[in-house]
C-alpha cells in the first residue's frame, strides 16, 4: 500500500539523505522479520505512515494560529491551556498531550528546539522537518539564537527578547506569531493562509500580506 | 549520559542548511517510511517506554549518532530494544531469519489497522501525581544540580550548575531518569528561565532560555 507514497520520494543531491542500499535493505529485512515473528501489521504502518504525510501536518497548527488571531476568547484560552484549546479543533494525540502557547508580541520573540532529541508537537505541526532535528540547530539555537533566526532571514531589533524554549520534558511548544499588518476583516481561511510551519517554531515571522 | 545527543552549545556542526518549507517531503526515502511506522507499531506491543526508546538511541558510539541520519538513529535504536526486550534474538537479527513466532499475549498486542484511528487521536499522558506538594514557587531562584548521571536523564549540560528562575510549575510528570529504566514516578516539573548571560557569558542581546526541569534536578538558589 505504500507504493502509492513513492512519487513523494526526492531524488535530491544531499549525501546525508542518500542512504547505502545495505541500509535499505536492513529495512526490509527487519520489516520482514517482524512480521515472520507476528510483531507487526504491515499494514498498519501503511496507514500510520499515511495519516502523518497527508493528514497530520502544520495546516492543522495554521487553522489554531488563525482562531487565535480572530476569535480573543480562543486565543485566552489557548495561551491559559493550550492542551484543551487544541484539542476542541480535533487536534490530539501522540506529542501533543501537553501543550503551551507562547506569543510573540512587539518585544518579545519565541522560538522552539529540542536540544536533547527532536520533541515536537506532532499534532499541529506533524513530523519534524529535517533542520529541527539536525545538530547544528540544535546545537546553536540556545547558545546563539539571533544568528539562527539570521539565518532563516529573521532579523530583529535588539530591544526585542528572544525566549529560547528547549523541549526537554514531554510539554510541546507553539510560537503564536504575530498577526500580520492589513489583514482586517480576513477570514479564519484567509488567516491560515498566512501562518507558516517555520512561524510556528519561531524560526521566522507570518507571511505579510504583500508576499 | 554526556552523549553525542546533549547538543546545546556546541559549535561547529555548521549552517543549518534547511530545505524551503514549501518543498520539504515528510519523508525523504521509502525506507525512512517504514522506520517510522515500524518504531510506533513495535511501541505499541507495550514493552517499552518512549524515555527507553530515547536513551537506546543515546547509547550509540558518540561517533555514530552525529554520522547517523536521524531515522538511522531510529533504526538503530529500535534493533536495540528489540534484542534488550527479548522480542528478538540476537540470531534472528543477524540471520533475519524467525526462530518462532512471538508469544499469544505479545502477538495480542499487535497493532493492526482498525487500531490506527484510535492511536493517531489518543496520546499517553506523562502526568502522574507526585508525593507532596511542588516545593518551588514562581519567582524562585533555582540552581540546577552539576550532575553528570551515567544513564538517562533529561537535564542538559548546558544548565547544569547554572542559576535560573522558576517561571510556572507544569503540574507532577513522569521522571525520565527513572522512567527510562522502566519505573514510573511522578514528580513535580518546573519551567526555568535562565538568562543567557548566565549559560553563555557576558551576553548584550536581553535574551533566554527556558527549559522544562524536574524537582529532582534543581536546588534552591540563594
């Protein structure tokens, strides 16, 4: 049931993601064992693999972000208790049992990493992109935040605080971004539209308007 | 363990790098597909902890968890688990041939696909009430203990040592450290902020970092 997935596959030129064919074929062969053994449904992983490549993923962290912007009530109640907030939009499960809502405001700028491993919340955001989980990220975000968020284009005034949040237990972090600039009278979908998977880490601001 | 994987404020891995948000796949080859589902459904037979799964990949040779690509490190740690779990023996991995089939009760436990819906929805919730009441309040000054335990804990070295404040008490959590060797306590969990300057040195920028630590890690502070 997976071979439906295999268009998705990137043939792209980075040494670290081309893996050895032993490698694939260690897979395989595990794969294989543990279903001799009666360990596992492969077709299960077939769903589980699915839900997290087409349903699971940061449209669903985009659709909070943008009831936040639109509805003050919500946004209260996200930042009060982020776990209930969420969960009444259907977003629930692994990684997302403990939440937390930071928000970014005009002096102060959040951003997440797991310095430890790659905690995420998968809920809203879905699995981690490969630079949050990767050393340098990790490495530096705590030590030197401003480069990084220089590097993802994100610069910003000194007087504004950076708040590093390291994912160290199981409580799952969301950067509430700024709403952008002229978007009065927009709509929850048109707000989505704005929120980005790297505003939500804190990597980077909401799209504005104009791009 | 000072492993290859406590890696806040190291330098030299370089620039980030990051593929455009836009483009990214979830995953970038079939086998890093089967990796991830097969590291859930083997959770899902019950024999370990996600602090036990943590710490397998942890144990790797410091050199091959940084040459390792992220799910390589999964993989690895999963063939771990499922020898130290007695799932599989260290035959059948090496032959990939079955010596038998798993045991009734273990094979009961198998996730199948009317089972997804549920476990996508369904997390497992770390809370698990502690013995007496949060010893810190908010505003308080805390020390994190210059610990350096052997085995699995959750404490980066970072702040180890180091003073911060408690900024919110997150209610009592499962201790890592000991959740790791398979036992489950509850003990109160604290967001701290540390102020950079305090991790980093003399620092201009009015920067921090806030990390979730355990009452066991942390001291008072004058």
């Amino acid at each position: 049931m997976s071979e439906h997935h295999h268009h998705h596959d990137h043939h792209h030129d980075h040494d670290h993601t081309d893996p050895p064919s032993d490698l694939e074929l260690r897979v395989k062969s595990l794969e294989s064992l543990l279903v001799e053994k009666g360990l596992v449904d492969p077709a299960a992983i077939d769903l589980l693999v699915d839900a997290y490549e087409t349903k699971i993923g940061p449209r669903n962290g985009a659709k909070v972000v943008a009831k936040a912007w639109s509805d003050p009530a919500f946004k209260k109640w996200l930042l009060e208790d982020a776990t209930a907030a969420i969960a009444s939009l259907g977003f629930t499960g692994r990684g997302g049992e403990h939440m937390k809502a930071v928000e970014n405001t005009a002096k102060v700028h959040n951003v997440v990493v797991c310095t430890l491993c790659s905690c995420y919340p998968w809920p809203v955001l879905g699995l981690p992109p490969v630079w949050y989980k990767s050393a340098p990220y990790r490495s530096r975000a705590v030590a030197d935040p401003r480069g990084v968020l220089k590097e993802f284009g994100t610069g910003l005034p000194e007087d504004v605080e950076v708040r590093v949040w390291d994912s160290t237990s199981e409580v799952r972090y969301l950067v509430l971004p700024e709403r952008p600039a002229n978007t009065d009278g927009w709509s929850e979908e048109q707000l989505a539209t704005l929120v980005t998977r790297n505003s939500m880490i804190g990597v980077e601001k909401a799209r504005t308007t104009d791009n | 363990m000072n492993g290859a994987h406590d890696l806040g404020g190291m330098h030299g891995f370089g620039a980030i790098n990051a593929e455009p948000e836009a483009t990214e796949p979830v995953f970038h080859a079939d086998w890093e597909r089967r990796v991830f589902g097969m590291v859930r459904a083997a959770g899902a037979l019950g024999k370990w902890t996600s602090d036990m799964s943590r710490h397998a990949r942890e144990r790797q040779h410091p050199v091959d968890y940084l040459r390792h690509t992220y799910y390589e490190n999964w993989l690895a740690g999963l063939e771990k688990q499922l020898l130290e779990s007695g799932l599989l023996t260290a035959e059948e991995l090496r032959t990939h041939k079955a010596g038998g089939k798993a045991d009734d009760a273990t094979r009961q436990r198998v996730l199948t696909t009317s089972d997804v819906p549920r476990v996508l929805v369904q997390g497992s919730p770390a809370t698990l009430p502690a013995e007496g009441p949060p010893r810190f309040q908010p505003g308080q000054r805390v020390r994190a203990f210059n610990r350096h335990p052997p085995g699995h804990t959750r404490a980066p070295r970072y702040v180890r040592g180091r003073t911060g404040t408690i900024h919110e008490h997150r209610g009592a959590h499962v201790l890592p450290d000991l959740s790791a060797q398979g036992i489950r306590a509850g003990h109160h969990l604290y967001s701290v902020r540390f102020e950079a300057a305090e991790l980093w040195g003399d620092s201009a920028a009015r920067d921090c970092v806030y990390v979730d630590l355990w009452e066991d890690y942390l001291e008072p502070a004058g």
